[in-house]
C-alpha cells in the first residue's frame, strides 16, 4: 500500500471543542472577578489573530489566565504548546533548539528574551465572543511536554488534544466524585508542568471548573487567593508546599478537597492536612508519559483505585500501562502489585530505586523516608551516584537540610535506621535543596552540589 492510500484510508479523527458548558460560566478568577467563557474565548481569539505562521511556541505565560488563553490560541492555529522542564533561560533555549521554527510568547516583558518572543496584547475586560465553537481535531497535537530531568536528562512527549480529553475525563470523575459537578480551584504547580496543565488548563476548558489566575508560593498568598474564589474551593499542591501550609499555623478559607502529586505524600502529612483544614486530600498518580490514571485517599488508603478504562500489567522491570488517554501503552518503572481483579494497586517502588550493596537490597524510597523522619531534619534526599568507586560500588550520596543538626549527627541517626552499607557517602549539610517548581529535584543539580564532597 502507498502512503498516500494509507493516509486516505486512516480512520478520521474525530472533532472536539475546545471548551464545554454554557458561555455563562466562569472559565477562571482574576481579582476576585470571573471570566465567563464567552470573554475568554474573545481574548483567544484575539490572540490567536496575532500569532505568526509556526510550528509552535514555548508558553512563558506567568499569569494561569494568559497561559490558559496563550494555550487555546496556539491550539487553535494548529500550533503546539511547548513546555520545558523549567523557565529557566538554558532550558527555554535548549527545547526550541529541538523545535526549528518555534517561537516563545509571554504575558511579560522579559530581558533578555528568547529569539523571537512575542508578548501577548494584554487581556483587557471584552465582549463575549459568540457563535461557532472551536473544534480540534483529536489527533491535534497542542503540547509537547517535558519530563523534569529528576532522574536524567528532561524527555519530549506529545501530546494530541483527544489524549488530554481523555485523561480529563478521569480527573474530573475523580474530583466530582469528591466535591461535585461544579467548584473552582487554586494551583500552586506551574502549569507547564504536565500536573499542572491537567488540573489547571484541562479542568477549566473540559469541566466546570473556574481556575484562579495566580500561582501562589507562600501560605498568606494561598490563603488569599482561596478567599477570592466561592465555593467549593480545590486546591492543588504539592508535598512541599502542603507541609509549609501546615506548619505556618495559618487558617484557609473552608477547602472541599486537596489534590497532591509530583512526590509521595507521607501519610503523616497528609493526616494532619485533613485534620487542620477540614477537608479530605486526594492524591493522584501518573507521569509526564501517562498523565494521572489513579487516586488514593492517603491519609486512610495504601491502595491506589485506577482511573476507569485503565489497566496494568505489571513486569519485572516496571509496569506496562494502558489507558484511554494513551494511544500505545506506556511502560513505566514503577513496580506494583495489582489487587481487587486489577481495579487497585500497591506500589512497591521504582526499579531505578532498587539498590543492591555488598549483597544486600534496599529501597532508595525507603531511605529517604528514614532520612525524612529524622527529628531536626526539614528537608534531604538519598541518590545513588553514577560512577562507581574503587572497589565497583555505586555509593549512596546525601543532601540534608538541618539546622542545628551535624553531619555526623545526622550519620548517627542513620546508621539507626538502616544497614550501614546503605549510609550515604559523602553526606553534605547544605541551606536548602535545589527543588523546582513542583517540588522535584533536577539530577543534574544534585550531582553539582554534591560534586565538592566527592
């Protein structure tokens, strides 16, 4: 057969729409103002007027409303979001380097700037924009994401515009499960990260949801962009940033739910968030390859549901998924055990956190979390080194935050809690760990600040 023949005899994608619910909706909250959805559709179509012919742009948008506007107009011209694993200026470069043609926008003036940045109009209060909604075809391609180079160099994976729809069904049965058909959410995640792009661009444009415009960082900001919005209220976070709101002491509009992802949630941390703000906390599970397809209520479930229409096939190096969002299964890493005919499972680990010492295994998982639970330590993290020492052995590095604390008090605890093969050598007391953000920690970064102790 011929290409062209195969490609006149490839089933037709079907047509989506860019946004559902009535044009009366608040698609987001800017200044304790909604946006209903026929103004956010004028300001993507006026956007999408001034785009220049591309394959696409890197979505620099610091405002969640401009990013969310940027990203319906770029999809629109057929054009696709590109999301590095940072902002970061060599970051930025490096992906548009992959991606001759690519332009980057903003909703900023930002100097120096990437080649061919253009800085959107500004969003000013309009007119609803009524008649045809637009239509995207499911094999669109509207984002290339990027893995956050945690255990090595950042990964590209496409994404179509039918994949996100499909991975937002799951996510809006999980929350609506929870909260209702209708509340209005608050992200701490950027949303070029993929977390942050399913619970703060999917959710708004395929759900009833209304999404605040800001991306709060300190507990008083959370606090007051919460209040901004009506109830029920979602807030989206991290780990991290839910282990600072609890011990700031400080008091949050009534929640209906916290959603958690981008790091294990300690069940501790996760009891105590429900118990001081008065709302359950769902963690999801997923992946920049898969986006989320499964939850868990941690704070009382070891087991994680799967997300309908999911199913795992667990190997010995990993885990082989399939899931309506994905057009092939994906393998990850991840090691789990299926339970309840394979509606739920365990998670046993990752095989790249399987360590084997002098005959003797272990779970790099298992050692952070002993590190963690060291009185006097806030933050740290365990890593296997890449080069092996004299004698073969891929030691064991660490990173520790704990003021107060020395290193070889730190050593002491330790060796305490785990077989000494497993003691991290070198160990390093530093002021605070090079997390991102959405809380993960870059390899490339770790290695740089453990490089003086080797």
């Amino acid at each position: 057969m011929s290409i062209v023949q195969e490609i006149l005899e490839r089933p037709v994608a079907p047509s989506l729409p860019l946004l559902v619910g009535s044009p009366s909706r608040a698609v987001a909250w800017r200044a304790g103002e909604p946006v209903l959805a026929g103004e956010f559709l004028a300001h993507v179509r006026l956007v999408a007027e001034a785009l220049p012919d591309a394959v696409g742009a890197v979505n620099l948008c610091e405002d969640r409303y401009a990013f969310l506007v940027a990203f319906a107009a770029l999809a629109i011209r057929g054009q696709f979001n590109l999301l590095p694993p940072s902002r970061a200026p060599h970051a930025v470069d490096e992906v548009m380097a992959h991606h001759p043609g690519a332009y980057a926008i903003g909703d900023l003036t930002l100097d120096p700037a990437p080649a061919g940045y253009l800085r959107m109009p500004p969003l000013e209060r309009m007119a609803p924009a009524y008649g045809d909604m637009p239509l995207l075809s499911a094999d669109t391609v509207v984002a290339i994401g990027y893995t956050s180079g945690s255990t090595g160099k950042p990964k590209p994976n496409v994404k179509t515009w039918g994949s996100f729809v499909a991975s937002n069904a799951g996510n809006a049965r999980m929350l609506c499960a929870e909260v209702g058909p209708v509340f209005h959410t608050v992200a701490t995640v950027p949303p070029q990260h993929m977390y942050g792009m399913e619970m703060s661009v999917m959710l708004p444009l395929q759900s009833d949801v209304g999404i605040h415009a800001g991306r709060p960082f300190f507990p008083a900001d959370v606090a007051t962009s919460l209040a901004e919005l009506p109830e029920p209220r979602v807030l989206v976070t991290t780990p991290v940033h839910l282990r600072a709101l609890v011990e700031s002491g400080i008091t949050l509009p009534p929640l209906a739910a916290f959603v958690s992802a981008t790091a294990p949630m300690p069940v501790e941390l996760a009891s105590a968030a429900q118990a001081r703000f008065g709302a359950p906390l769902c963690e999801v599970f997923g992946s920049t390859e898969t986006c989320v397809f499964a939850s868990r209520r941690t704070a009382t479930e070891d087991a994680w549901t799967l997300y309908e229409g999911t199913v795992l096939h667990p190997q010995p190096d990993g885990t082989l998924v399939e899931a309506p969002q994905l057009s092939e299964p994906v393998v990850l890493a991840d090691i789990v055990t299926l339970h309840d005919d394979g509606r739920r499972f365990r998670l046993c680990g990752r095989n790249t956190d399987l360590l084997e010492i002098a005959g003797k295994r272990a779970s790099l998982g298992d050692l952070n979390r002993r590190l963690m639970a060291i009185d006097g330590v806030r933050d740290g993290v365990l890593f296997q080194l890449d080069d092996a020492d004299a004698s073969g052995v891929r030691r064991i590095a660490g990173l520790v935050v704990a003021p107060g604390l020395t290193e070889q008090q730190v050593l002491v605890a330790l060796r305490a809690a785990m077989d000494p093969v497993f003691l991290p050598r070198p160990l390093r007391m530093v002021a605070v760990l090079p997390r991102n953000e959405t809380g993960k920690l870059p390899r490339a970064e770790l290695m740089a600040l453990i490089r003086p102790a080797l």
